[in-house]
C-alpha cells in the first residue's frame, strides 16, 4: 500500500481539489491513505484567530473568511449544499469555541487550529465520495496518539502502532482520507506535531502500515538545492539518501518536516517528493543510496533570535554554567539551531516564538545577563564549495557565523 500527503498549496481552491482526485484515480491501483493538510493559509488565520480570541479582540472577520472559502469551494465541486455547508457551519462554530477557551495558550492553539485539517479533509472526503471514489473519511486523533505536549506533541509509537494496524482490513477496500498535523492524548485532548508537520503524519501511517511509499505532491519539481523564491539557479536532486535528507529538514529545509525522515529511514520506506501540478516529472526519491559530489545546498531560516548569556561575577562560562543553560532549555522545550561560545559568555540561536523565549529569556536572567536580538536569518550552506563559502561568510549584516568541514552557518540580520 501507499502513502499520499497533499498539502495546503494543493488544495488552495477547487481545481486543486479536482487535481487530488485525478491523482487518486490515476495511482490508486493498490490500497491508498492520503492524509491531507488544512487549506492554504488557513492554518495561518487560524492562529490569528486564537491571538484575537485570547486577548479579547473581535475575530469573527477572519472566521467568516475561512468559512466563505470553504464555502466557494464546495459549491464550484458541486457539492450537496445543504449537507456539507452545515458540516462547515458546524466545524467553524466548534473553531469560535474552542479559541475562547480559557487555559494554557499551547492548548487552546492545538484544539483551534487543528480543525483546520478536520475542514479540509472532510471537504475532500465530501467530493470524493460524490465522485464515487470509495471513500472512508477517518479522525487521525484516534489513530495517532501523543503525550499532552501541545504544539510539539511526541508520539506513542506503541499505542500508536496498535491503532494504526487497524486501519489495514478497511484499507482492503477503501481508499482512506485522514488529517495531518494532528494526534490525540489519552484524555481525549487534540494535539498538534509541529508546524507543518502533516509530512511527520505520513510517515506515522506509512510506518505503522508497513507501506511500499510515501508521496508528498508538492508546487515545487523536487527537492531542490535551495529556495527557488530565493536563488533562481537553484537545482533539483534525482536521489538523496536519508541522512542527507534529515540533515536539510534540521538545517531548516521547509520541502519536508523534519521528523519525517527518520521513521521512514528506520523502516526503509523510500520518500517521493513530486509536483503537483505536473506529476509527469521524475521528482526526488530519498532512500538508502550513496550520491557523490552532491551540489552545494543552501537554507534559509527566517524569524531567528540570537539569545547571549554572559556570566555576572567575570567568570569564566564553565560546563557548570553550560549545564544551568541547557537544563533551563530543556525546561522551556526550546531547541537550538546553532551555537557557540566564548570565555565569558554563551550564544545560541533559536525559533522565535514569543511567548516561550520570553519565558526562556527570563528563567535565564535569573543567572545570567541576557542579550537577545530578533528579526534575523539563519542561512545554512551544506556541502560548500570555495564560492559559496566566501560569498556567504562575507555578506553584510554577519552576527554569527561557524563553520565544519562541510557546512557553514552564519546569521544575518535582516
């Protein structure tokens, strides 16, 4: 069996909608689970909404343009008005709720903005069944389970894996649509798996199902050796092998989740990164291979903040010192994207996600001077060669840079 992930892009409006289908139909000649992200830019109205709705302000704007475009779409699909738009209705009546909800901000986000998902994969469960695909519309919160750590949630392989086997016998006879992005805790409680983490969700199934492939249908050829919005020389890879590919994703590579790659590598299940809009192209397969003299690749992390802890009473920064650091890291859940440090004082770059560096920046205080700076780019170059190496490491605005044999990290301002 296969494993397909659609993502926002590819559902932005009805043609896309009609485009999954016509993919389905042209690859579904064995058993299928497609799992599919929340409409384009939905995710991100969304998390405005729990913003407005947490601080008090009016958001019902935005909720009534999620809904008119949900609506749009159903209606250009041809869709049984009456029941699908009271699903929607429904769907964006439980978003309102939920987004009001008073509690830990982490949580509320997760309830809110995972029915994104729940939206788009009912919608496209909707037409396929009017298509006469058979169809099995299924909560991937039953399926994928987590512990309760809202926006980062970590999976329960094993229960995980009991569940999921289940999904074996339907998919004997039915092609199955399910969410990204989503699992569910032993309370019944909605998580989230990171941002952009329906790639993670993919590989969760294809794992558990033992699958022969996993698709991601992107608006993009391949995986490529950077941004193409950002280098327009930018090339696209025929193989990678699996270390390589994670390497990119911790890099900050956004073709594909990070978690993707290792549960698929573990598994030896190969990963195929293709174009949606012309699926005639070759794509990307990551797999077990060995590819030499691959070209330089070159990441572009945005929203970074550079975090300095210098130590108060003019002594050195010691493992001590780096222990207080790290355990408070870990504390907060905050990961780091590099690092480095001096006699007197250590610096590390992160995410910024305001209100967790916020509480991170004042735990820190506590033993340390803090400095922070925000607004800054990490750029990740991979495989360097003498070019690439010089044109990046002397580019203006440098704050950090570090470099290994074969990668070089330096972080600009913006």
């Amino acid at each position: 069996m296969k494993v397909f992930k659609f993502g926002g892009a590819s559902l932005k409006n009805s043609k896309g909608f009609q485009n999954v289908a016509a993919l389905i139909k042209e690859y579904a000649n064995e058993p299928l689970l497609v799992v599919v992200s929340a409409i384009d830019k939905t995710t991100n109205a969304l998390e405005r909404v729990v913003a407005l709705a947490q601080s008090g302000k009016d958001y019902s704007s935005i909720l009534k343009e999620i809904y008119l475009q949900h609506k749009q779409i159903s209606n250009e699909l041809g869709l049984e008005a009456d029941i699908v738009h009271q699903n929607l209705e429904t769907l964006v009546q439980a978003i309102a709720s939920k987004a009001e909800t008073k509690g830990d901000y982490d949580f509320v986000y997760d309830q809110a903005v995972s029915q994104g998902e729940i939206l788009s994969s009912t919608l496209l469960s909707s037409y396929l069944q009017a298509s006469k695909f058979p169809v099995q519309w299924m909560d991937a919160r039953k399926y994928v389970h987590t512990d309760e750590t809202y926006r980062e949630g970590k999976v329960n392989w094993t229960q995980s894996q009991a569940s999921i086997e289940s999904l074996k016998e339907i998919l004997q006879k039915k092609i199955i649509v399910t969410q990204g992005f989503i699992g569910g805790t032993t309370q019944n409680n909605t998580t989230t798996l990171g941002r952009e983490g329906s790639d993670f969700s993919a590989a969760i199934f294809a794992t558990c199902l033992k699958a022969k492939s996993v698709t991601i249908w992107k608006d993009v050829p391949g995986v490529m050796s950077a941004d193409p919005k950002r280098l327009k020389n930018a090339v696209v890879f025929d193989e990678l092998p699996y270390q390589e590919a994670a390497e990119m994703t911790y890099y900050g590579a956004s073709v594909i989740h990070p978690k993707t790659i290792k549960p698929l590598a573990n598994a030896n299940i190969p990963l195929w990164v293709k174009n949606f809009d012309d699926p005639t192209l070759p794509g990307t397969v990551i797999h077990d291979c060995k590819v030499d003299k691959l070209p330089p690749l070159i990441v572009f992390k945005d929203n970074q903040c550079l975090i300095s802890c210098r130590v108060t009473d003019y002594s050195f920064v010691n493992e001590p010192q780096l222990n207080k650091i790290f355990e408070t890291l870990t504390q907060k859940d905050v990961r780091i994207n590099v690092m480095q440090n001096s006699a007197i004082s250590f610096s590390f770059c992160v995410d910024f996600r305001e209100p967790k560096i916020s509480k991170l920046i004042e735990a820190l205080s506590k033993n340390f001077e803090v400095y922070y700076n925000t607004d800054l780019t990490l750029i990740t170059v991979k495989n360097y060669d003498t070019a690439t190496f010089q044109q990046y490491r002397t580019m203006p605005g440098v704050m950090l840079e570090q470099s290994s044999r074969s990668t070089l990290q330096v972080l600009v301002r913006n």
